[in-house]
C-alpha cells in the first residue's frame, strides 16, 4: 500500500528532503545535490506549496494515476497546491544537477502575480507536458532562480517579498514564452492530437455515449487522447485560437444543424440526442453561436449571423 506524505509548508518540504532549516519561511531554492535524505518506499506526495522544477538528469521518477515519466535533461515541471504525484524508491544523488524552487501560496498574497497565477496554466500540465528547454533557455531560467534564491538568503526587510515575487513572475513569463516556442516546433505533433481530437468527438456522437455520459468535457477528451485538460486546450489555442471547450461546442452547433435540417426530430429531442440534460440549454448556446434560436433555423437556415 502506497503511503501518503502532506507537505503543507516550506518547513515541511526541508524535513522530508533532509535540507536542513530554511531561511525563509515562504520560499525555498535548492539543488538535488543538496538533498540528503531518499524515498525509501514508493510515496505519494500531496503538496501545499507550488513548485518548479528544472532537472538536468533522469534521477527521479515520477507518476501520475498508472503512468510514471522519467525526467528528461534541460526538462522543467511546473505544481500548484493540492496536486499529487506518485514519487518511486530513490536515493538522493549528489552529481544531480537542476533546481527546485518552492513556495507557499501566501508569499505572493498581497502581489499582482497572486492574481495572474491562473494564466500560467502549465501548473496544471501533466509531468509528460513538461517544458523542454534548449541551452540558453536553460541559462535564462537557472540565472532567474538564482535571483531569487540569493533574495532568500539574504537578512528580510520590506522589499524581501516585492523582490522575490517580481522575480518569479519574471521566471513565469519567460516560461510562457519557451512554452510558445515549444507549441510551434511541435506543429506536426499538435496536428496530430487536434485529428485525434476531432475523431474522438466523431466516434463519441456514433455511439451511445450522449445519452449515457452526456456532453463529452474537456477532462473526459484530454483523458483520451493522453494529455491533460489544459494542455489540450492550450494546444488547440496556439494551433486554431479556440481552446477546446469551444471546438466542443462548435462541432454540437454543426452536428445540431445537421440534424435540425435533415430530421423530423423535435427540437427537445435534438437536445437530448447530443446529450443535453435540459433542451434550453442547447437552445440557449444555439441562438450565443449561431444568433438565431434552434426552431428559427430550422424555418429559415440563412438567417444565422
């Protein structure tokens, strides 16, 4: 049986790793050559604390549900509080390279980041979604963290927290950045799960599905096609500027069409068939993306704006 370890605090994170006191209670910056104490047994670790990770060698392995992924070198990770991973038996190695810095939600409370965080959703990425950086991007990365892990270190006074929290907001952008960049060279790739994409929702309305599960969500297509929901979504954002809850609803709208046009169906029952709970919420988002109500369409198709 897998146990399962709560880290809620900085203190929290420099116990379990061995690092010894921290000097600032928020905000921490370490290497894995500074860890002095392993997984002994294969662990499950929930964490209070975002952290970002660069790991230059494949020393740690890390899963999510049945799937473990080794690091790559030159690969950052990205956490939000409350997530979990999977953490297997491993001792700490001193000729490991990377970083890690972690922090705790309330270091950027009283910040303009505290509030921008929801736009970095690579957080919310899974460990194989991970950013890939070449060697300058890496240079730029590890020159920021260390900003901010020498900030850490120092005596705190009234500028500690602005300083740290513009330098990680820095560090985000700059990760936003790469990640475009890692969108564009992987256009063959993107194409391919946006094919898969629009498959999944072909063979999930040629079944029974919609009457069972309902409307197909962003998380149950992500599942699927083997990304997490906001990857999928950022993807199909850089690819075709609609993220994938509008590529959903957009392909009910045709499908709605369709069967308006070439049935005798009843509109509730159109509704039902594309796995609406209630028919006006299909009439609601029919007449947002199309202008005209279904029943109008269905007596003059030419008038949707």
């Amino acid at each position: 049986m897998t146990n399962t370890l709560h880290i809620n605090s900085i203190s929290d994170l420099h116990a379990a790793l061995g690092l010894g006191a921290p000097t600032h209670p928020l905000v921490s910056f370490f290497k894995p050559s500074q860890v002095k104490q392993g997984v002994k047994e294969d662990v499950k670790i929930c964490f209070d604390l975002f952290l970002i990770s660069l790991k230059d060698s494949a020393h740690c392995t890390v899963g999510y549900g049945h799937t473990t992924y080794d690091f790559d070198k030159g690969t950052m990770t990205f956490m939000a509080p409350g997530q979990e991973v999977l953490i297997a038996a491993t001792e700490p190695l001193e000729d490991s390279l990377g970083w890690t810095i972690a922090f705790h939600p309330k270091l950027i409370a009283r910040s303009d980041l505290y509030n921008k965080m929801s736009d970095y959703s690579f957080f919310e990425y899974q460990t194989n979604e991970g950013l890939h950086l070449s060697e300058r991007e890496r240079v730029m990365a590890t020159d920021i963290a260390s900003s901010i892990a020498n900030e850490a270190e120092m005596n705190m006074d009234k500028h500690t927290q602005s300083l740290i929290s513009s330098n990680l907001e820095l560090l985000l952008k700059y990760c936003t950045r790469f990640y475009d960049r890692q969108f564009i060279v992987r256009s063959d790739l993107n194409h391919d799960y946006i094919r898969r994409f629009n498959q999944l929702l072909d063979s999930y309305y040629q079944s029974d599905k919609p009457f069972e599960e309902g409307i197909p969500t962003v998380q149950y297509c992500g599942k699927e096609i083997g990304l997490s929901p906001y990857y999928l979504s950022d993807l199909l954002k850089k690819e075709t500027g609609k993220n994938a809850l509008e590529h959903i609803h957009l392909f009910l709208i045709e499908r709605a069409k369709s069967l308006i046009l070439k049935t005798n169906d009843s509109i509730t029952q159109i509704a039902y068939e594309l796995g609406f709970e209630y028919p006006q919420h299909f009439s609601k988002l029919f007449k947002a993306k199309t202008g005209v109500s279904p029943r109008q369409y269905r007596n003059d198709p030419t008038a949707t704006g």
